[in-house]
C-alpha cells in the first residue's frame, strides 16, 4: 500500500476508534445503569421526541411499536450501543458493527430531527447534524477500510492459526 492509503486507512481507524469511544461511553452507563432501561429514561426520550417533531411517518412506529415494547427496546438500545463501540474499538466485525450503527443513527434522526412541514430543504439537514455526523462516519466505515488499520483481528488471526 502506498504511503498516501496507509495515512487514509490510519486516519479511517482513528475516526473509528474514536466514533467507538462515544459509543462505549453512551451504552455503558446505559448497561452498567437503571435509569435509562428501567427508571424511564428511555421513554423520556421516547416522549420528548414525539413533543419535539418526529417525522410524520416515524411518529405512529414510536407510539404504536417503540413504547409499547420500550423495556425491550431500551435494553437493545444499550447493550447495541455498548457492542458497537467494542467493535470500533477493538476492530472487530466493523462492517457489521457500522451498519447497525449506520441503521440506528437514521433511526434516531427520522424519530428526533423534523424540521417541520413545508420547511426549506436546508433545514432538513441542519436540523440533522447530531445524527446526520455520525450517520455518514457509519457509512465510511461501512464502505472503507475501517478495519484496516489499529484492529485486533489480525491477531486473533495469529492465535487462531497457532491453536490449530
């Protein structure tokens, strides 16, 4: 690889880890925690979405889907968020990873981010930037070579091919 591509991947790697930091932080306070999963928390959320603007089509999934499994949810919501920032941590199963997170985010910015009816297309995208963000570093990840570069994979590789 040249030098150019190996600064791309190193720098793709770092974005990840770094996207993966935010993700442990948020899920493991979720998971180690109650308030999110079962004080509530997870509701509030939930509520203050519907308040604040969810897109007409996200709304009746919220109300009629969302709270009526939200204990279930919730606790996906955590330990989801926790695992995918192990894998962009740690370099494994990034893809996998980035596309759940890729799912999730637009989950989030189609549930949050309405800008409002009749509103200029402009508005759609900065209402979105929270999700939007980190949406299209999913995407990178998903389509590059996020993996490439500070993974533990190719040492679990070595060990695999050792133990055999």
């Amino acid at each position: 690889m040249n030098r150019d591509g190996q600064r791309n991947t190193v720098v793709l790697a770092g974005l990840r880890i770094a996207v993966g930091v935010l993700f442990v932080m948020f899920g493991q306070y979720k998971v180690f925690g109650t308030q999110f999963t079962l004080g509530g928390g997870f509701v509030g959320w939930i509520h203050s979405f519907l308040e604040q603007g969810a897109y007409p089509f996200m709304a009746p999934v919220l109300r009629g889907f969302v709270l009526t499994h939200a204990r279930t949810i919730a606790f996906l919501v955590a330990y989801g968020e926790l695992a995918i920032g192990v894998a962009l941590v740690s370099g494994i199963l990034v893809r996998t990873a980035s596309l759940c997170g890729l799912i999730f985010m637009l989950a989030l910015l189609f549930s949050s981010n309405y800008p409002g009816e009749g509103a200029p297309l402009w508005q759609y995208f900065g209402a979105s930037l929270n999700h939007l963000v980190l949406a299209l570093c999913f995407a990178a990840f998903v389509s590059g070579n996020a993996d490439g570069a500070a993974s533990l994979r190719p040492y679990l590789r070595r060990l695999r091919r050792a133990a055999k």
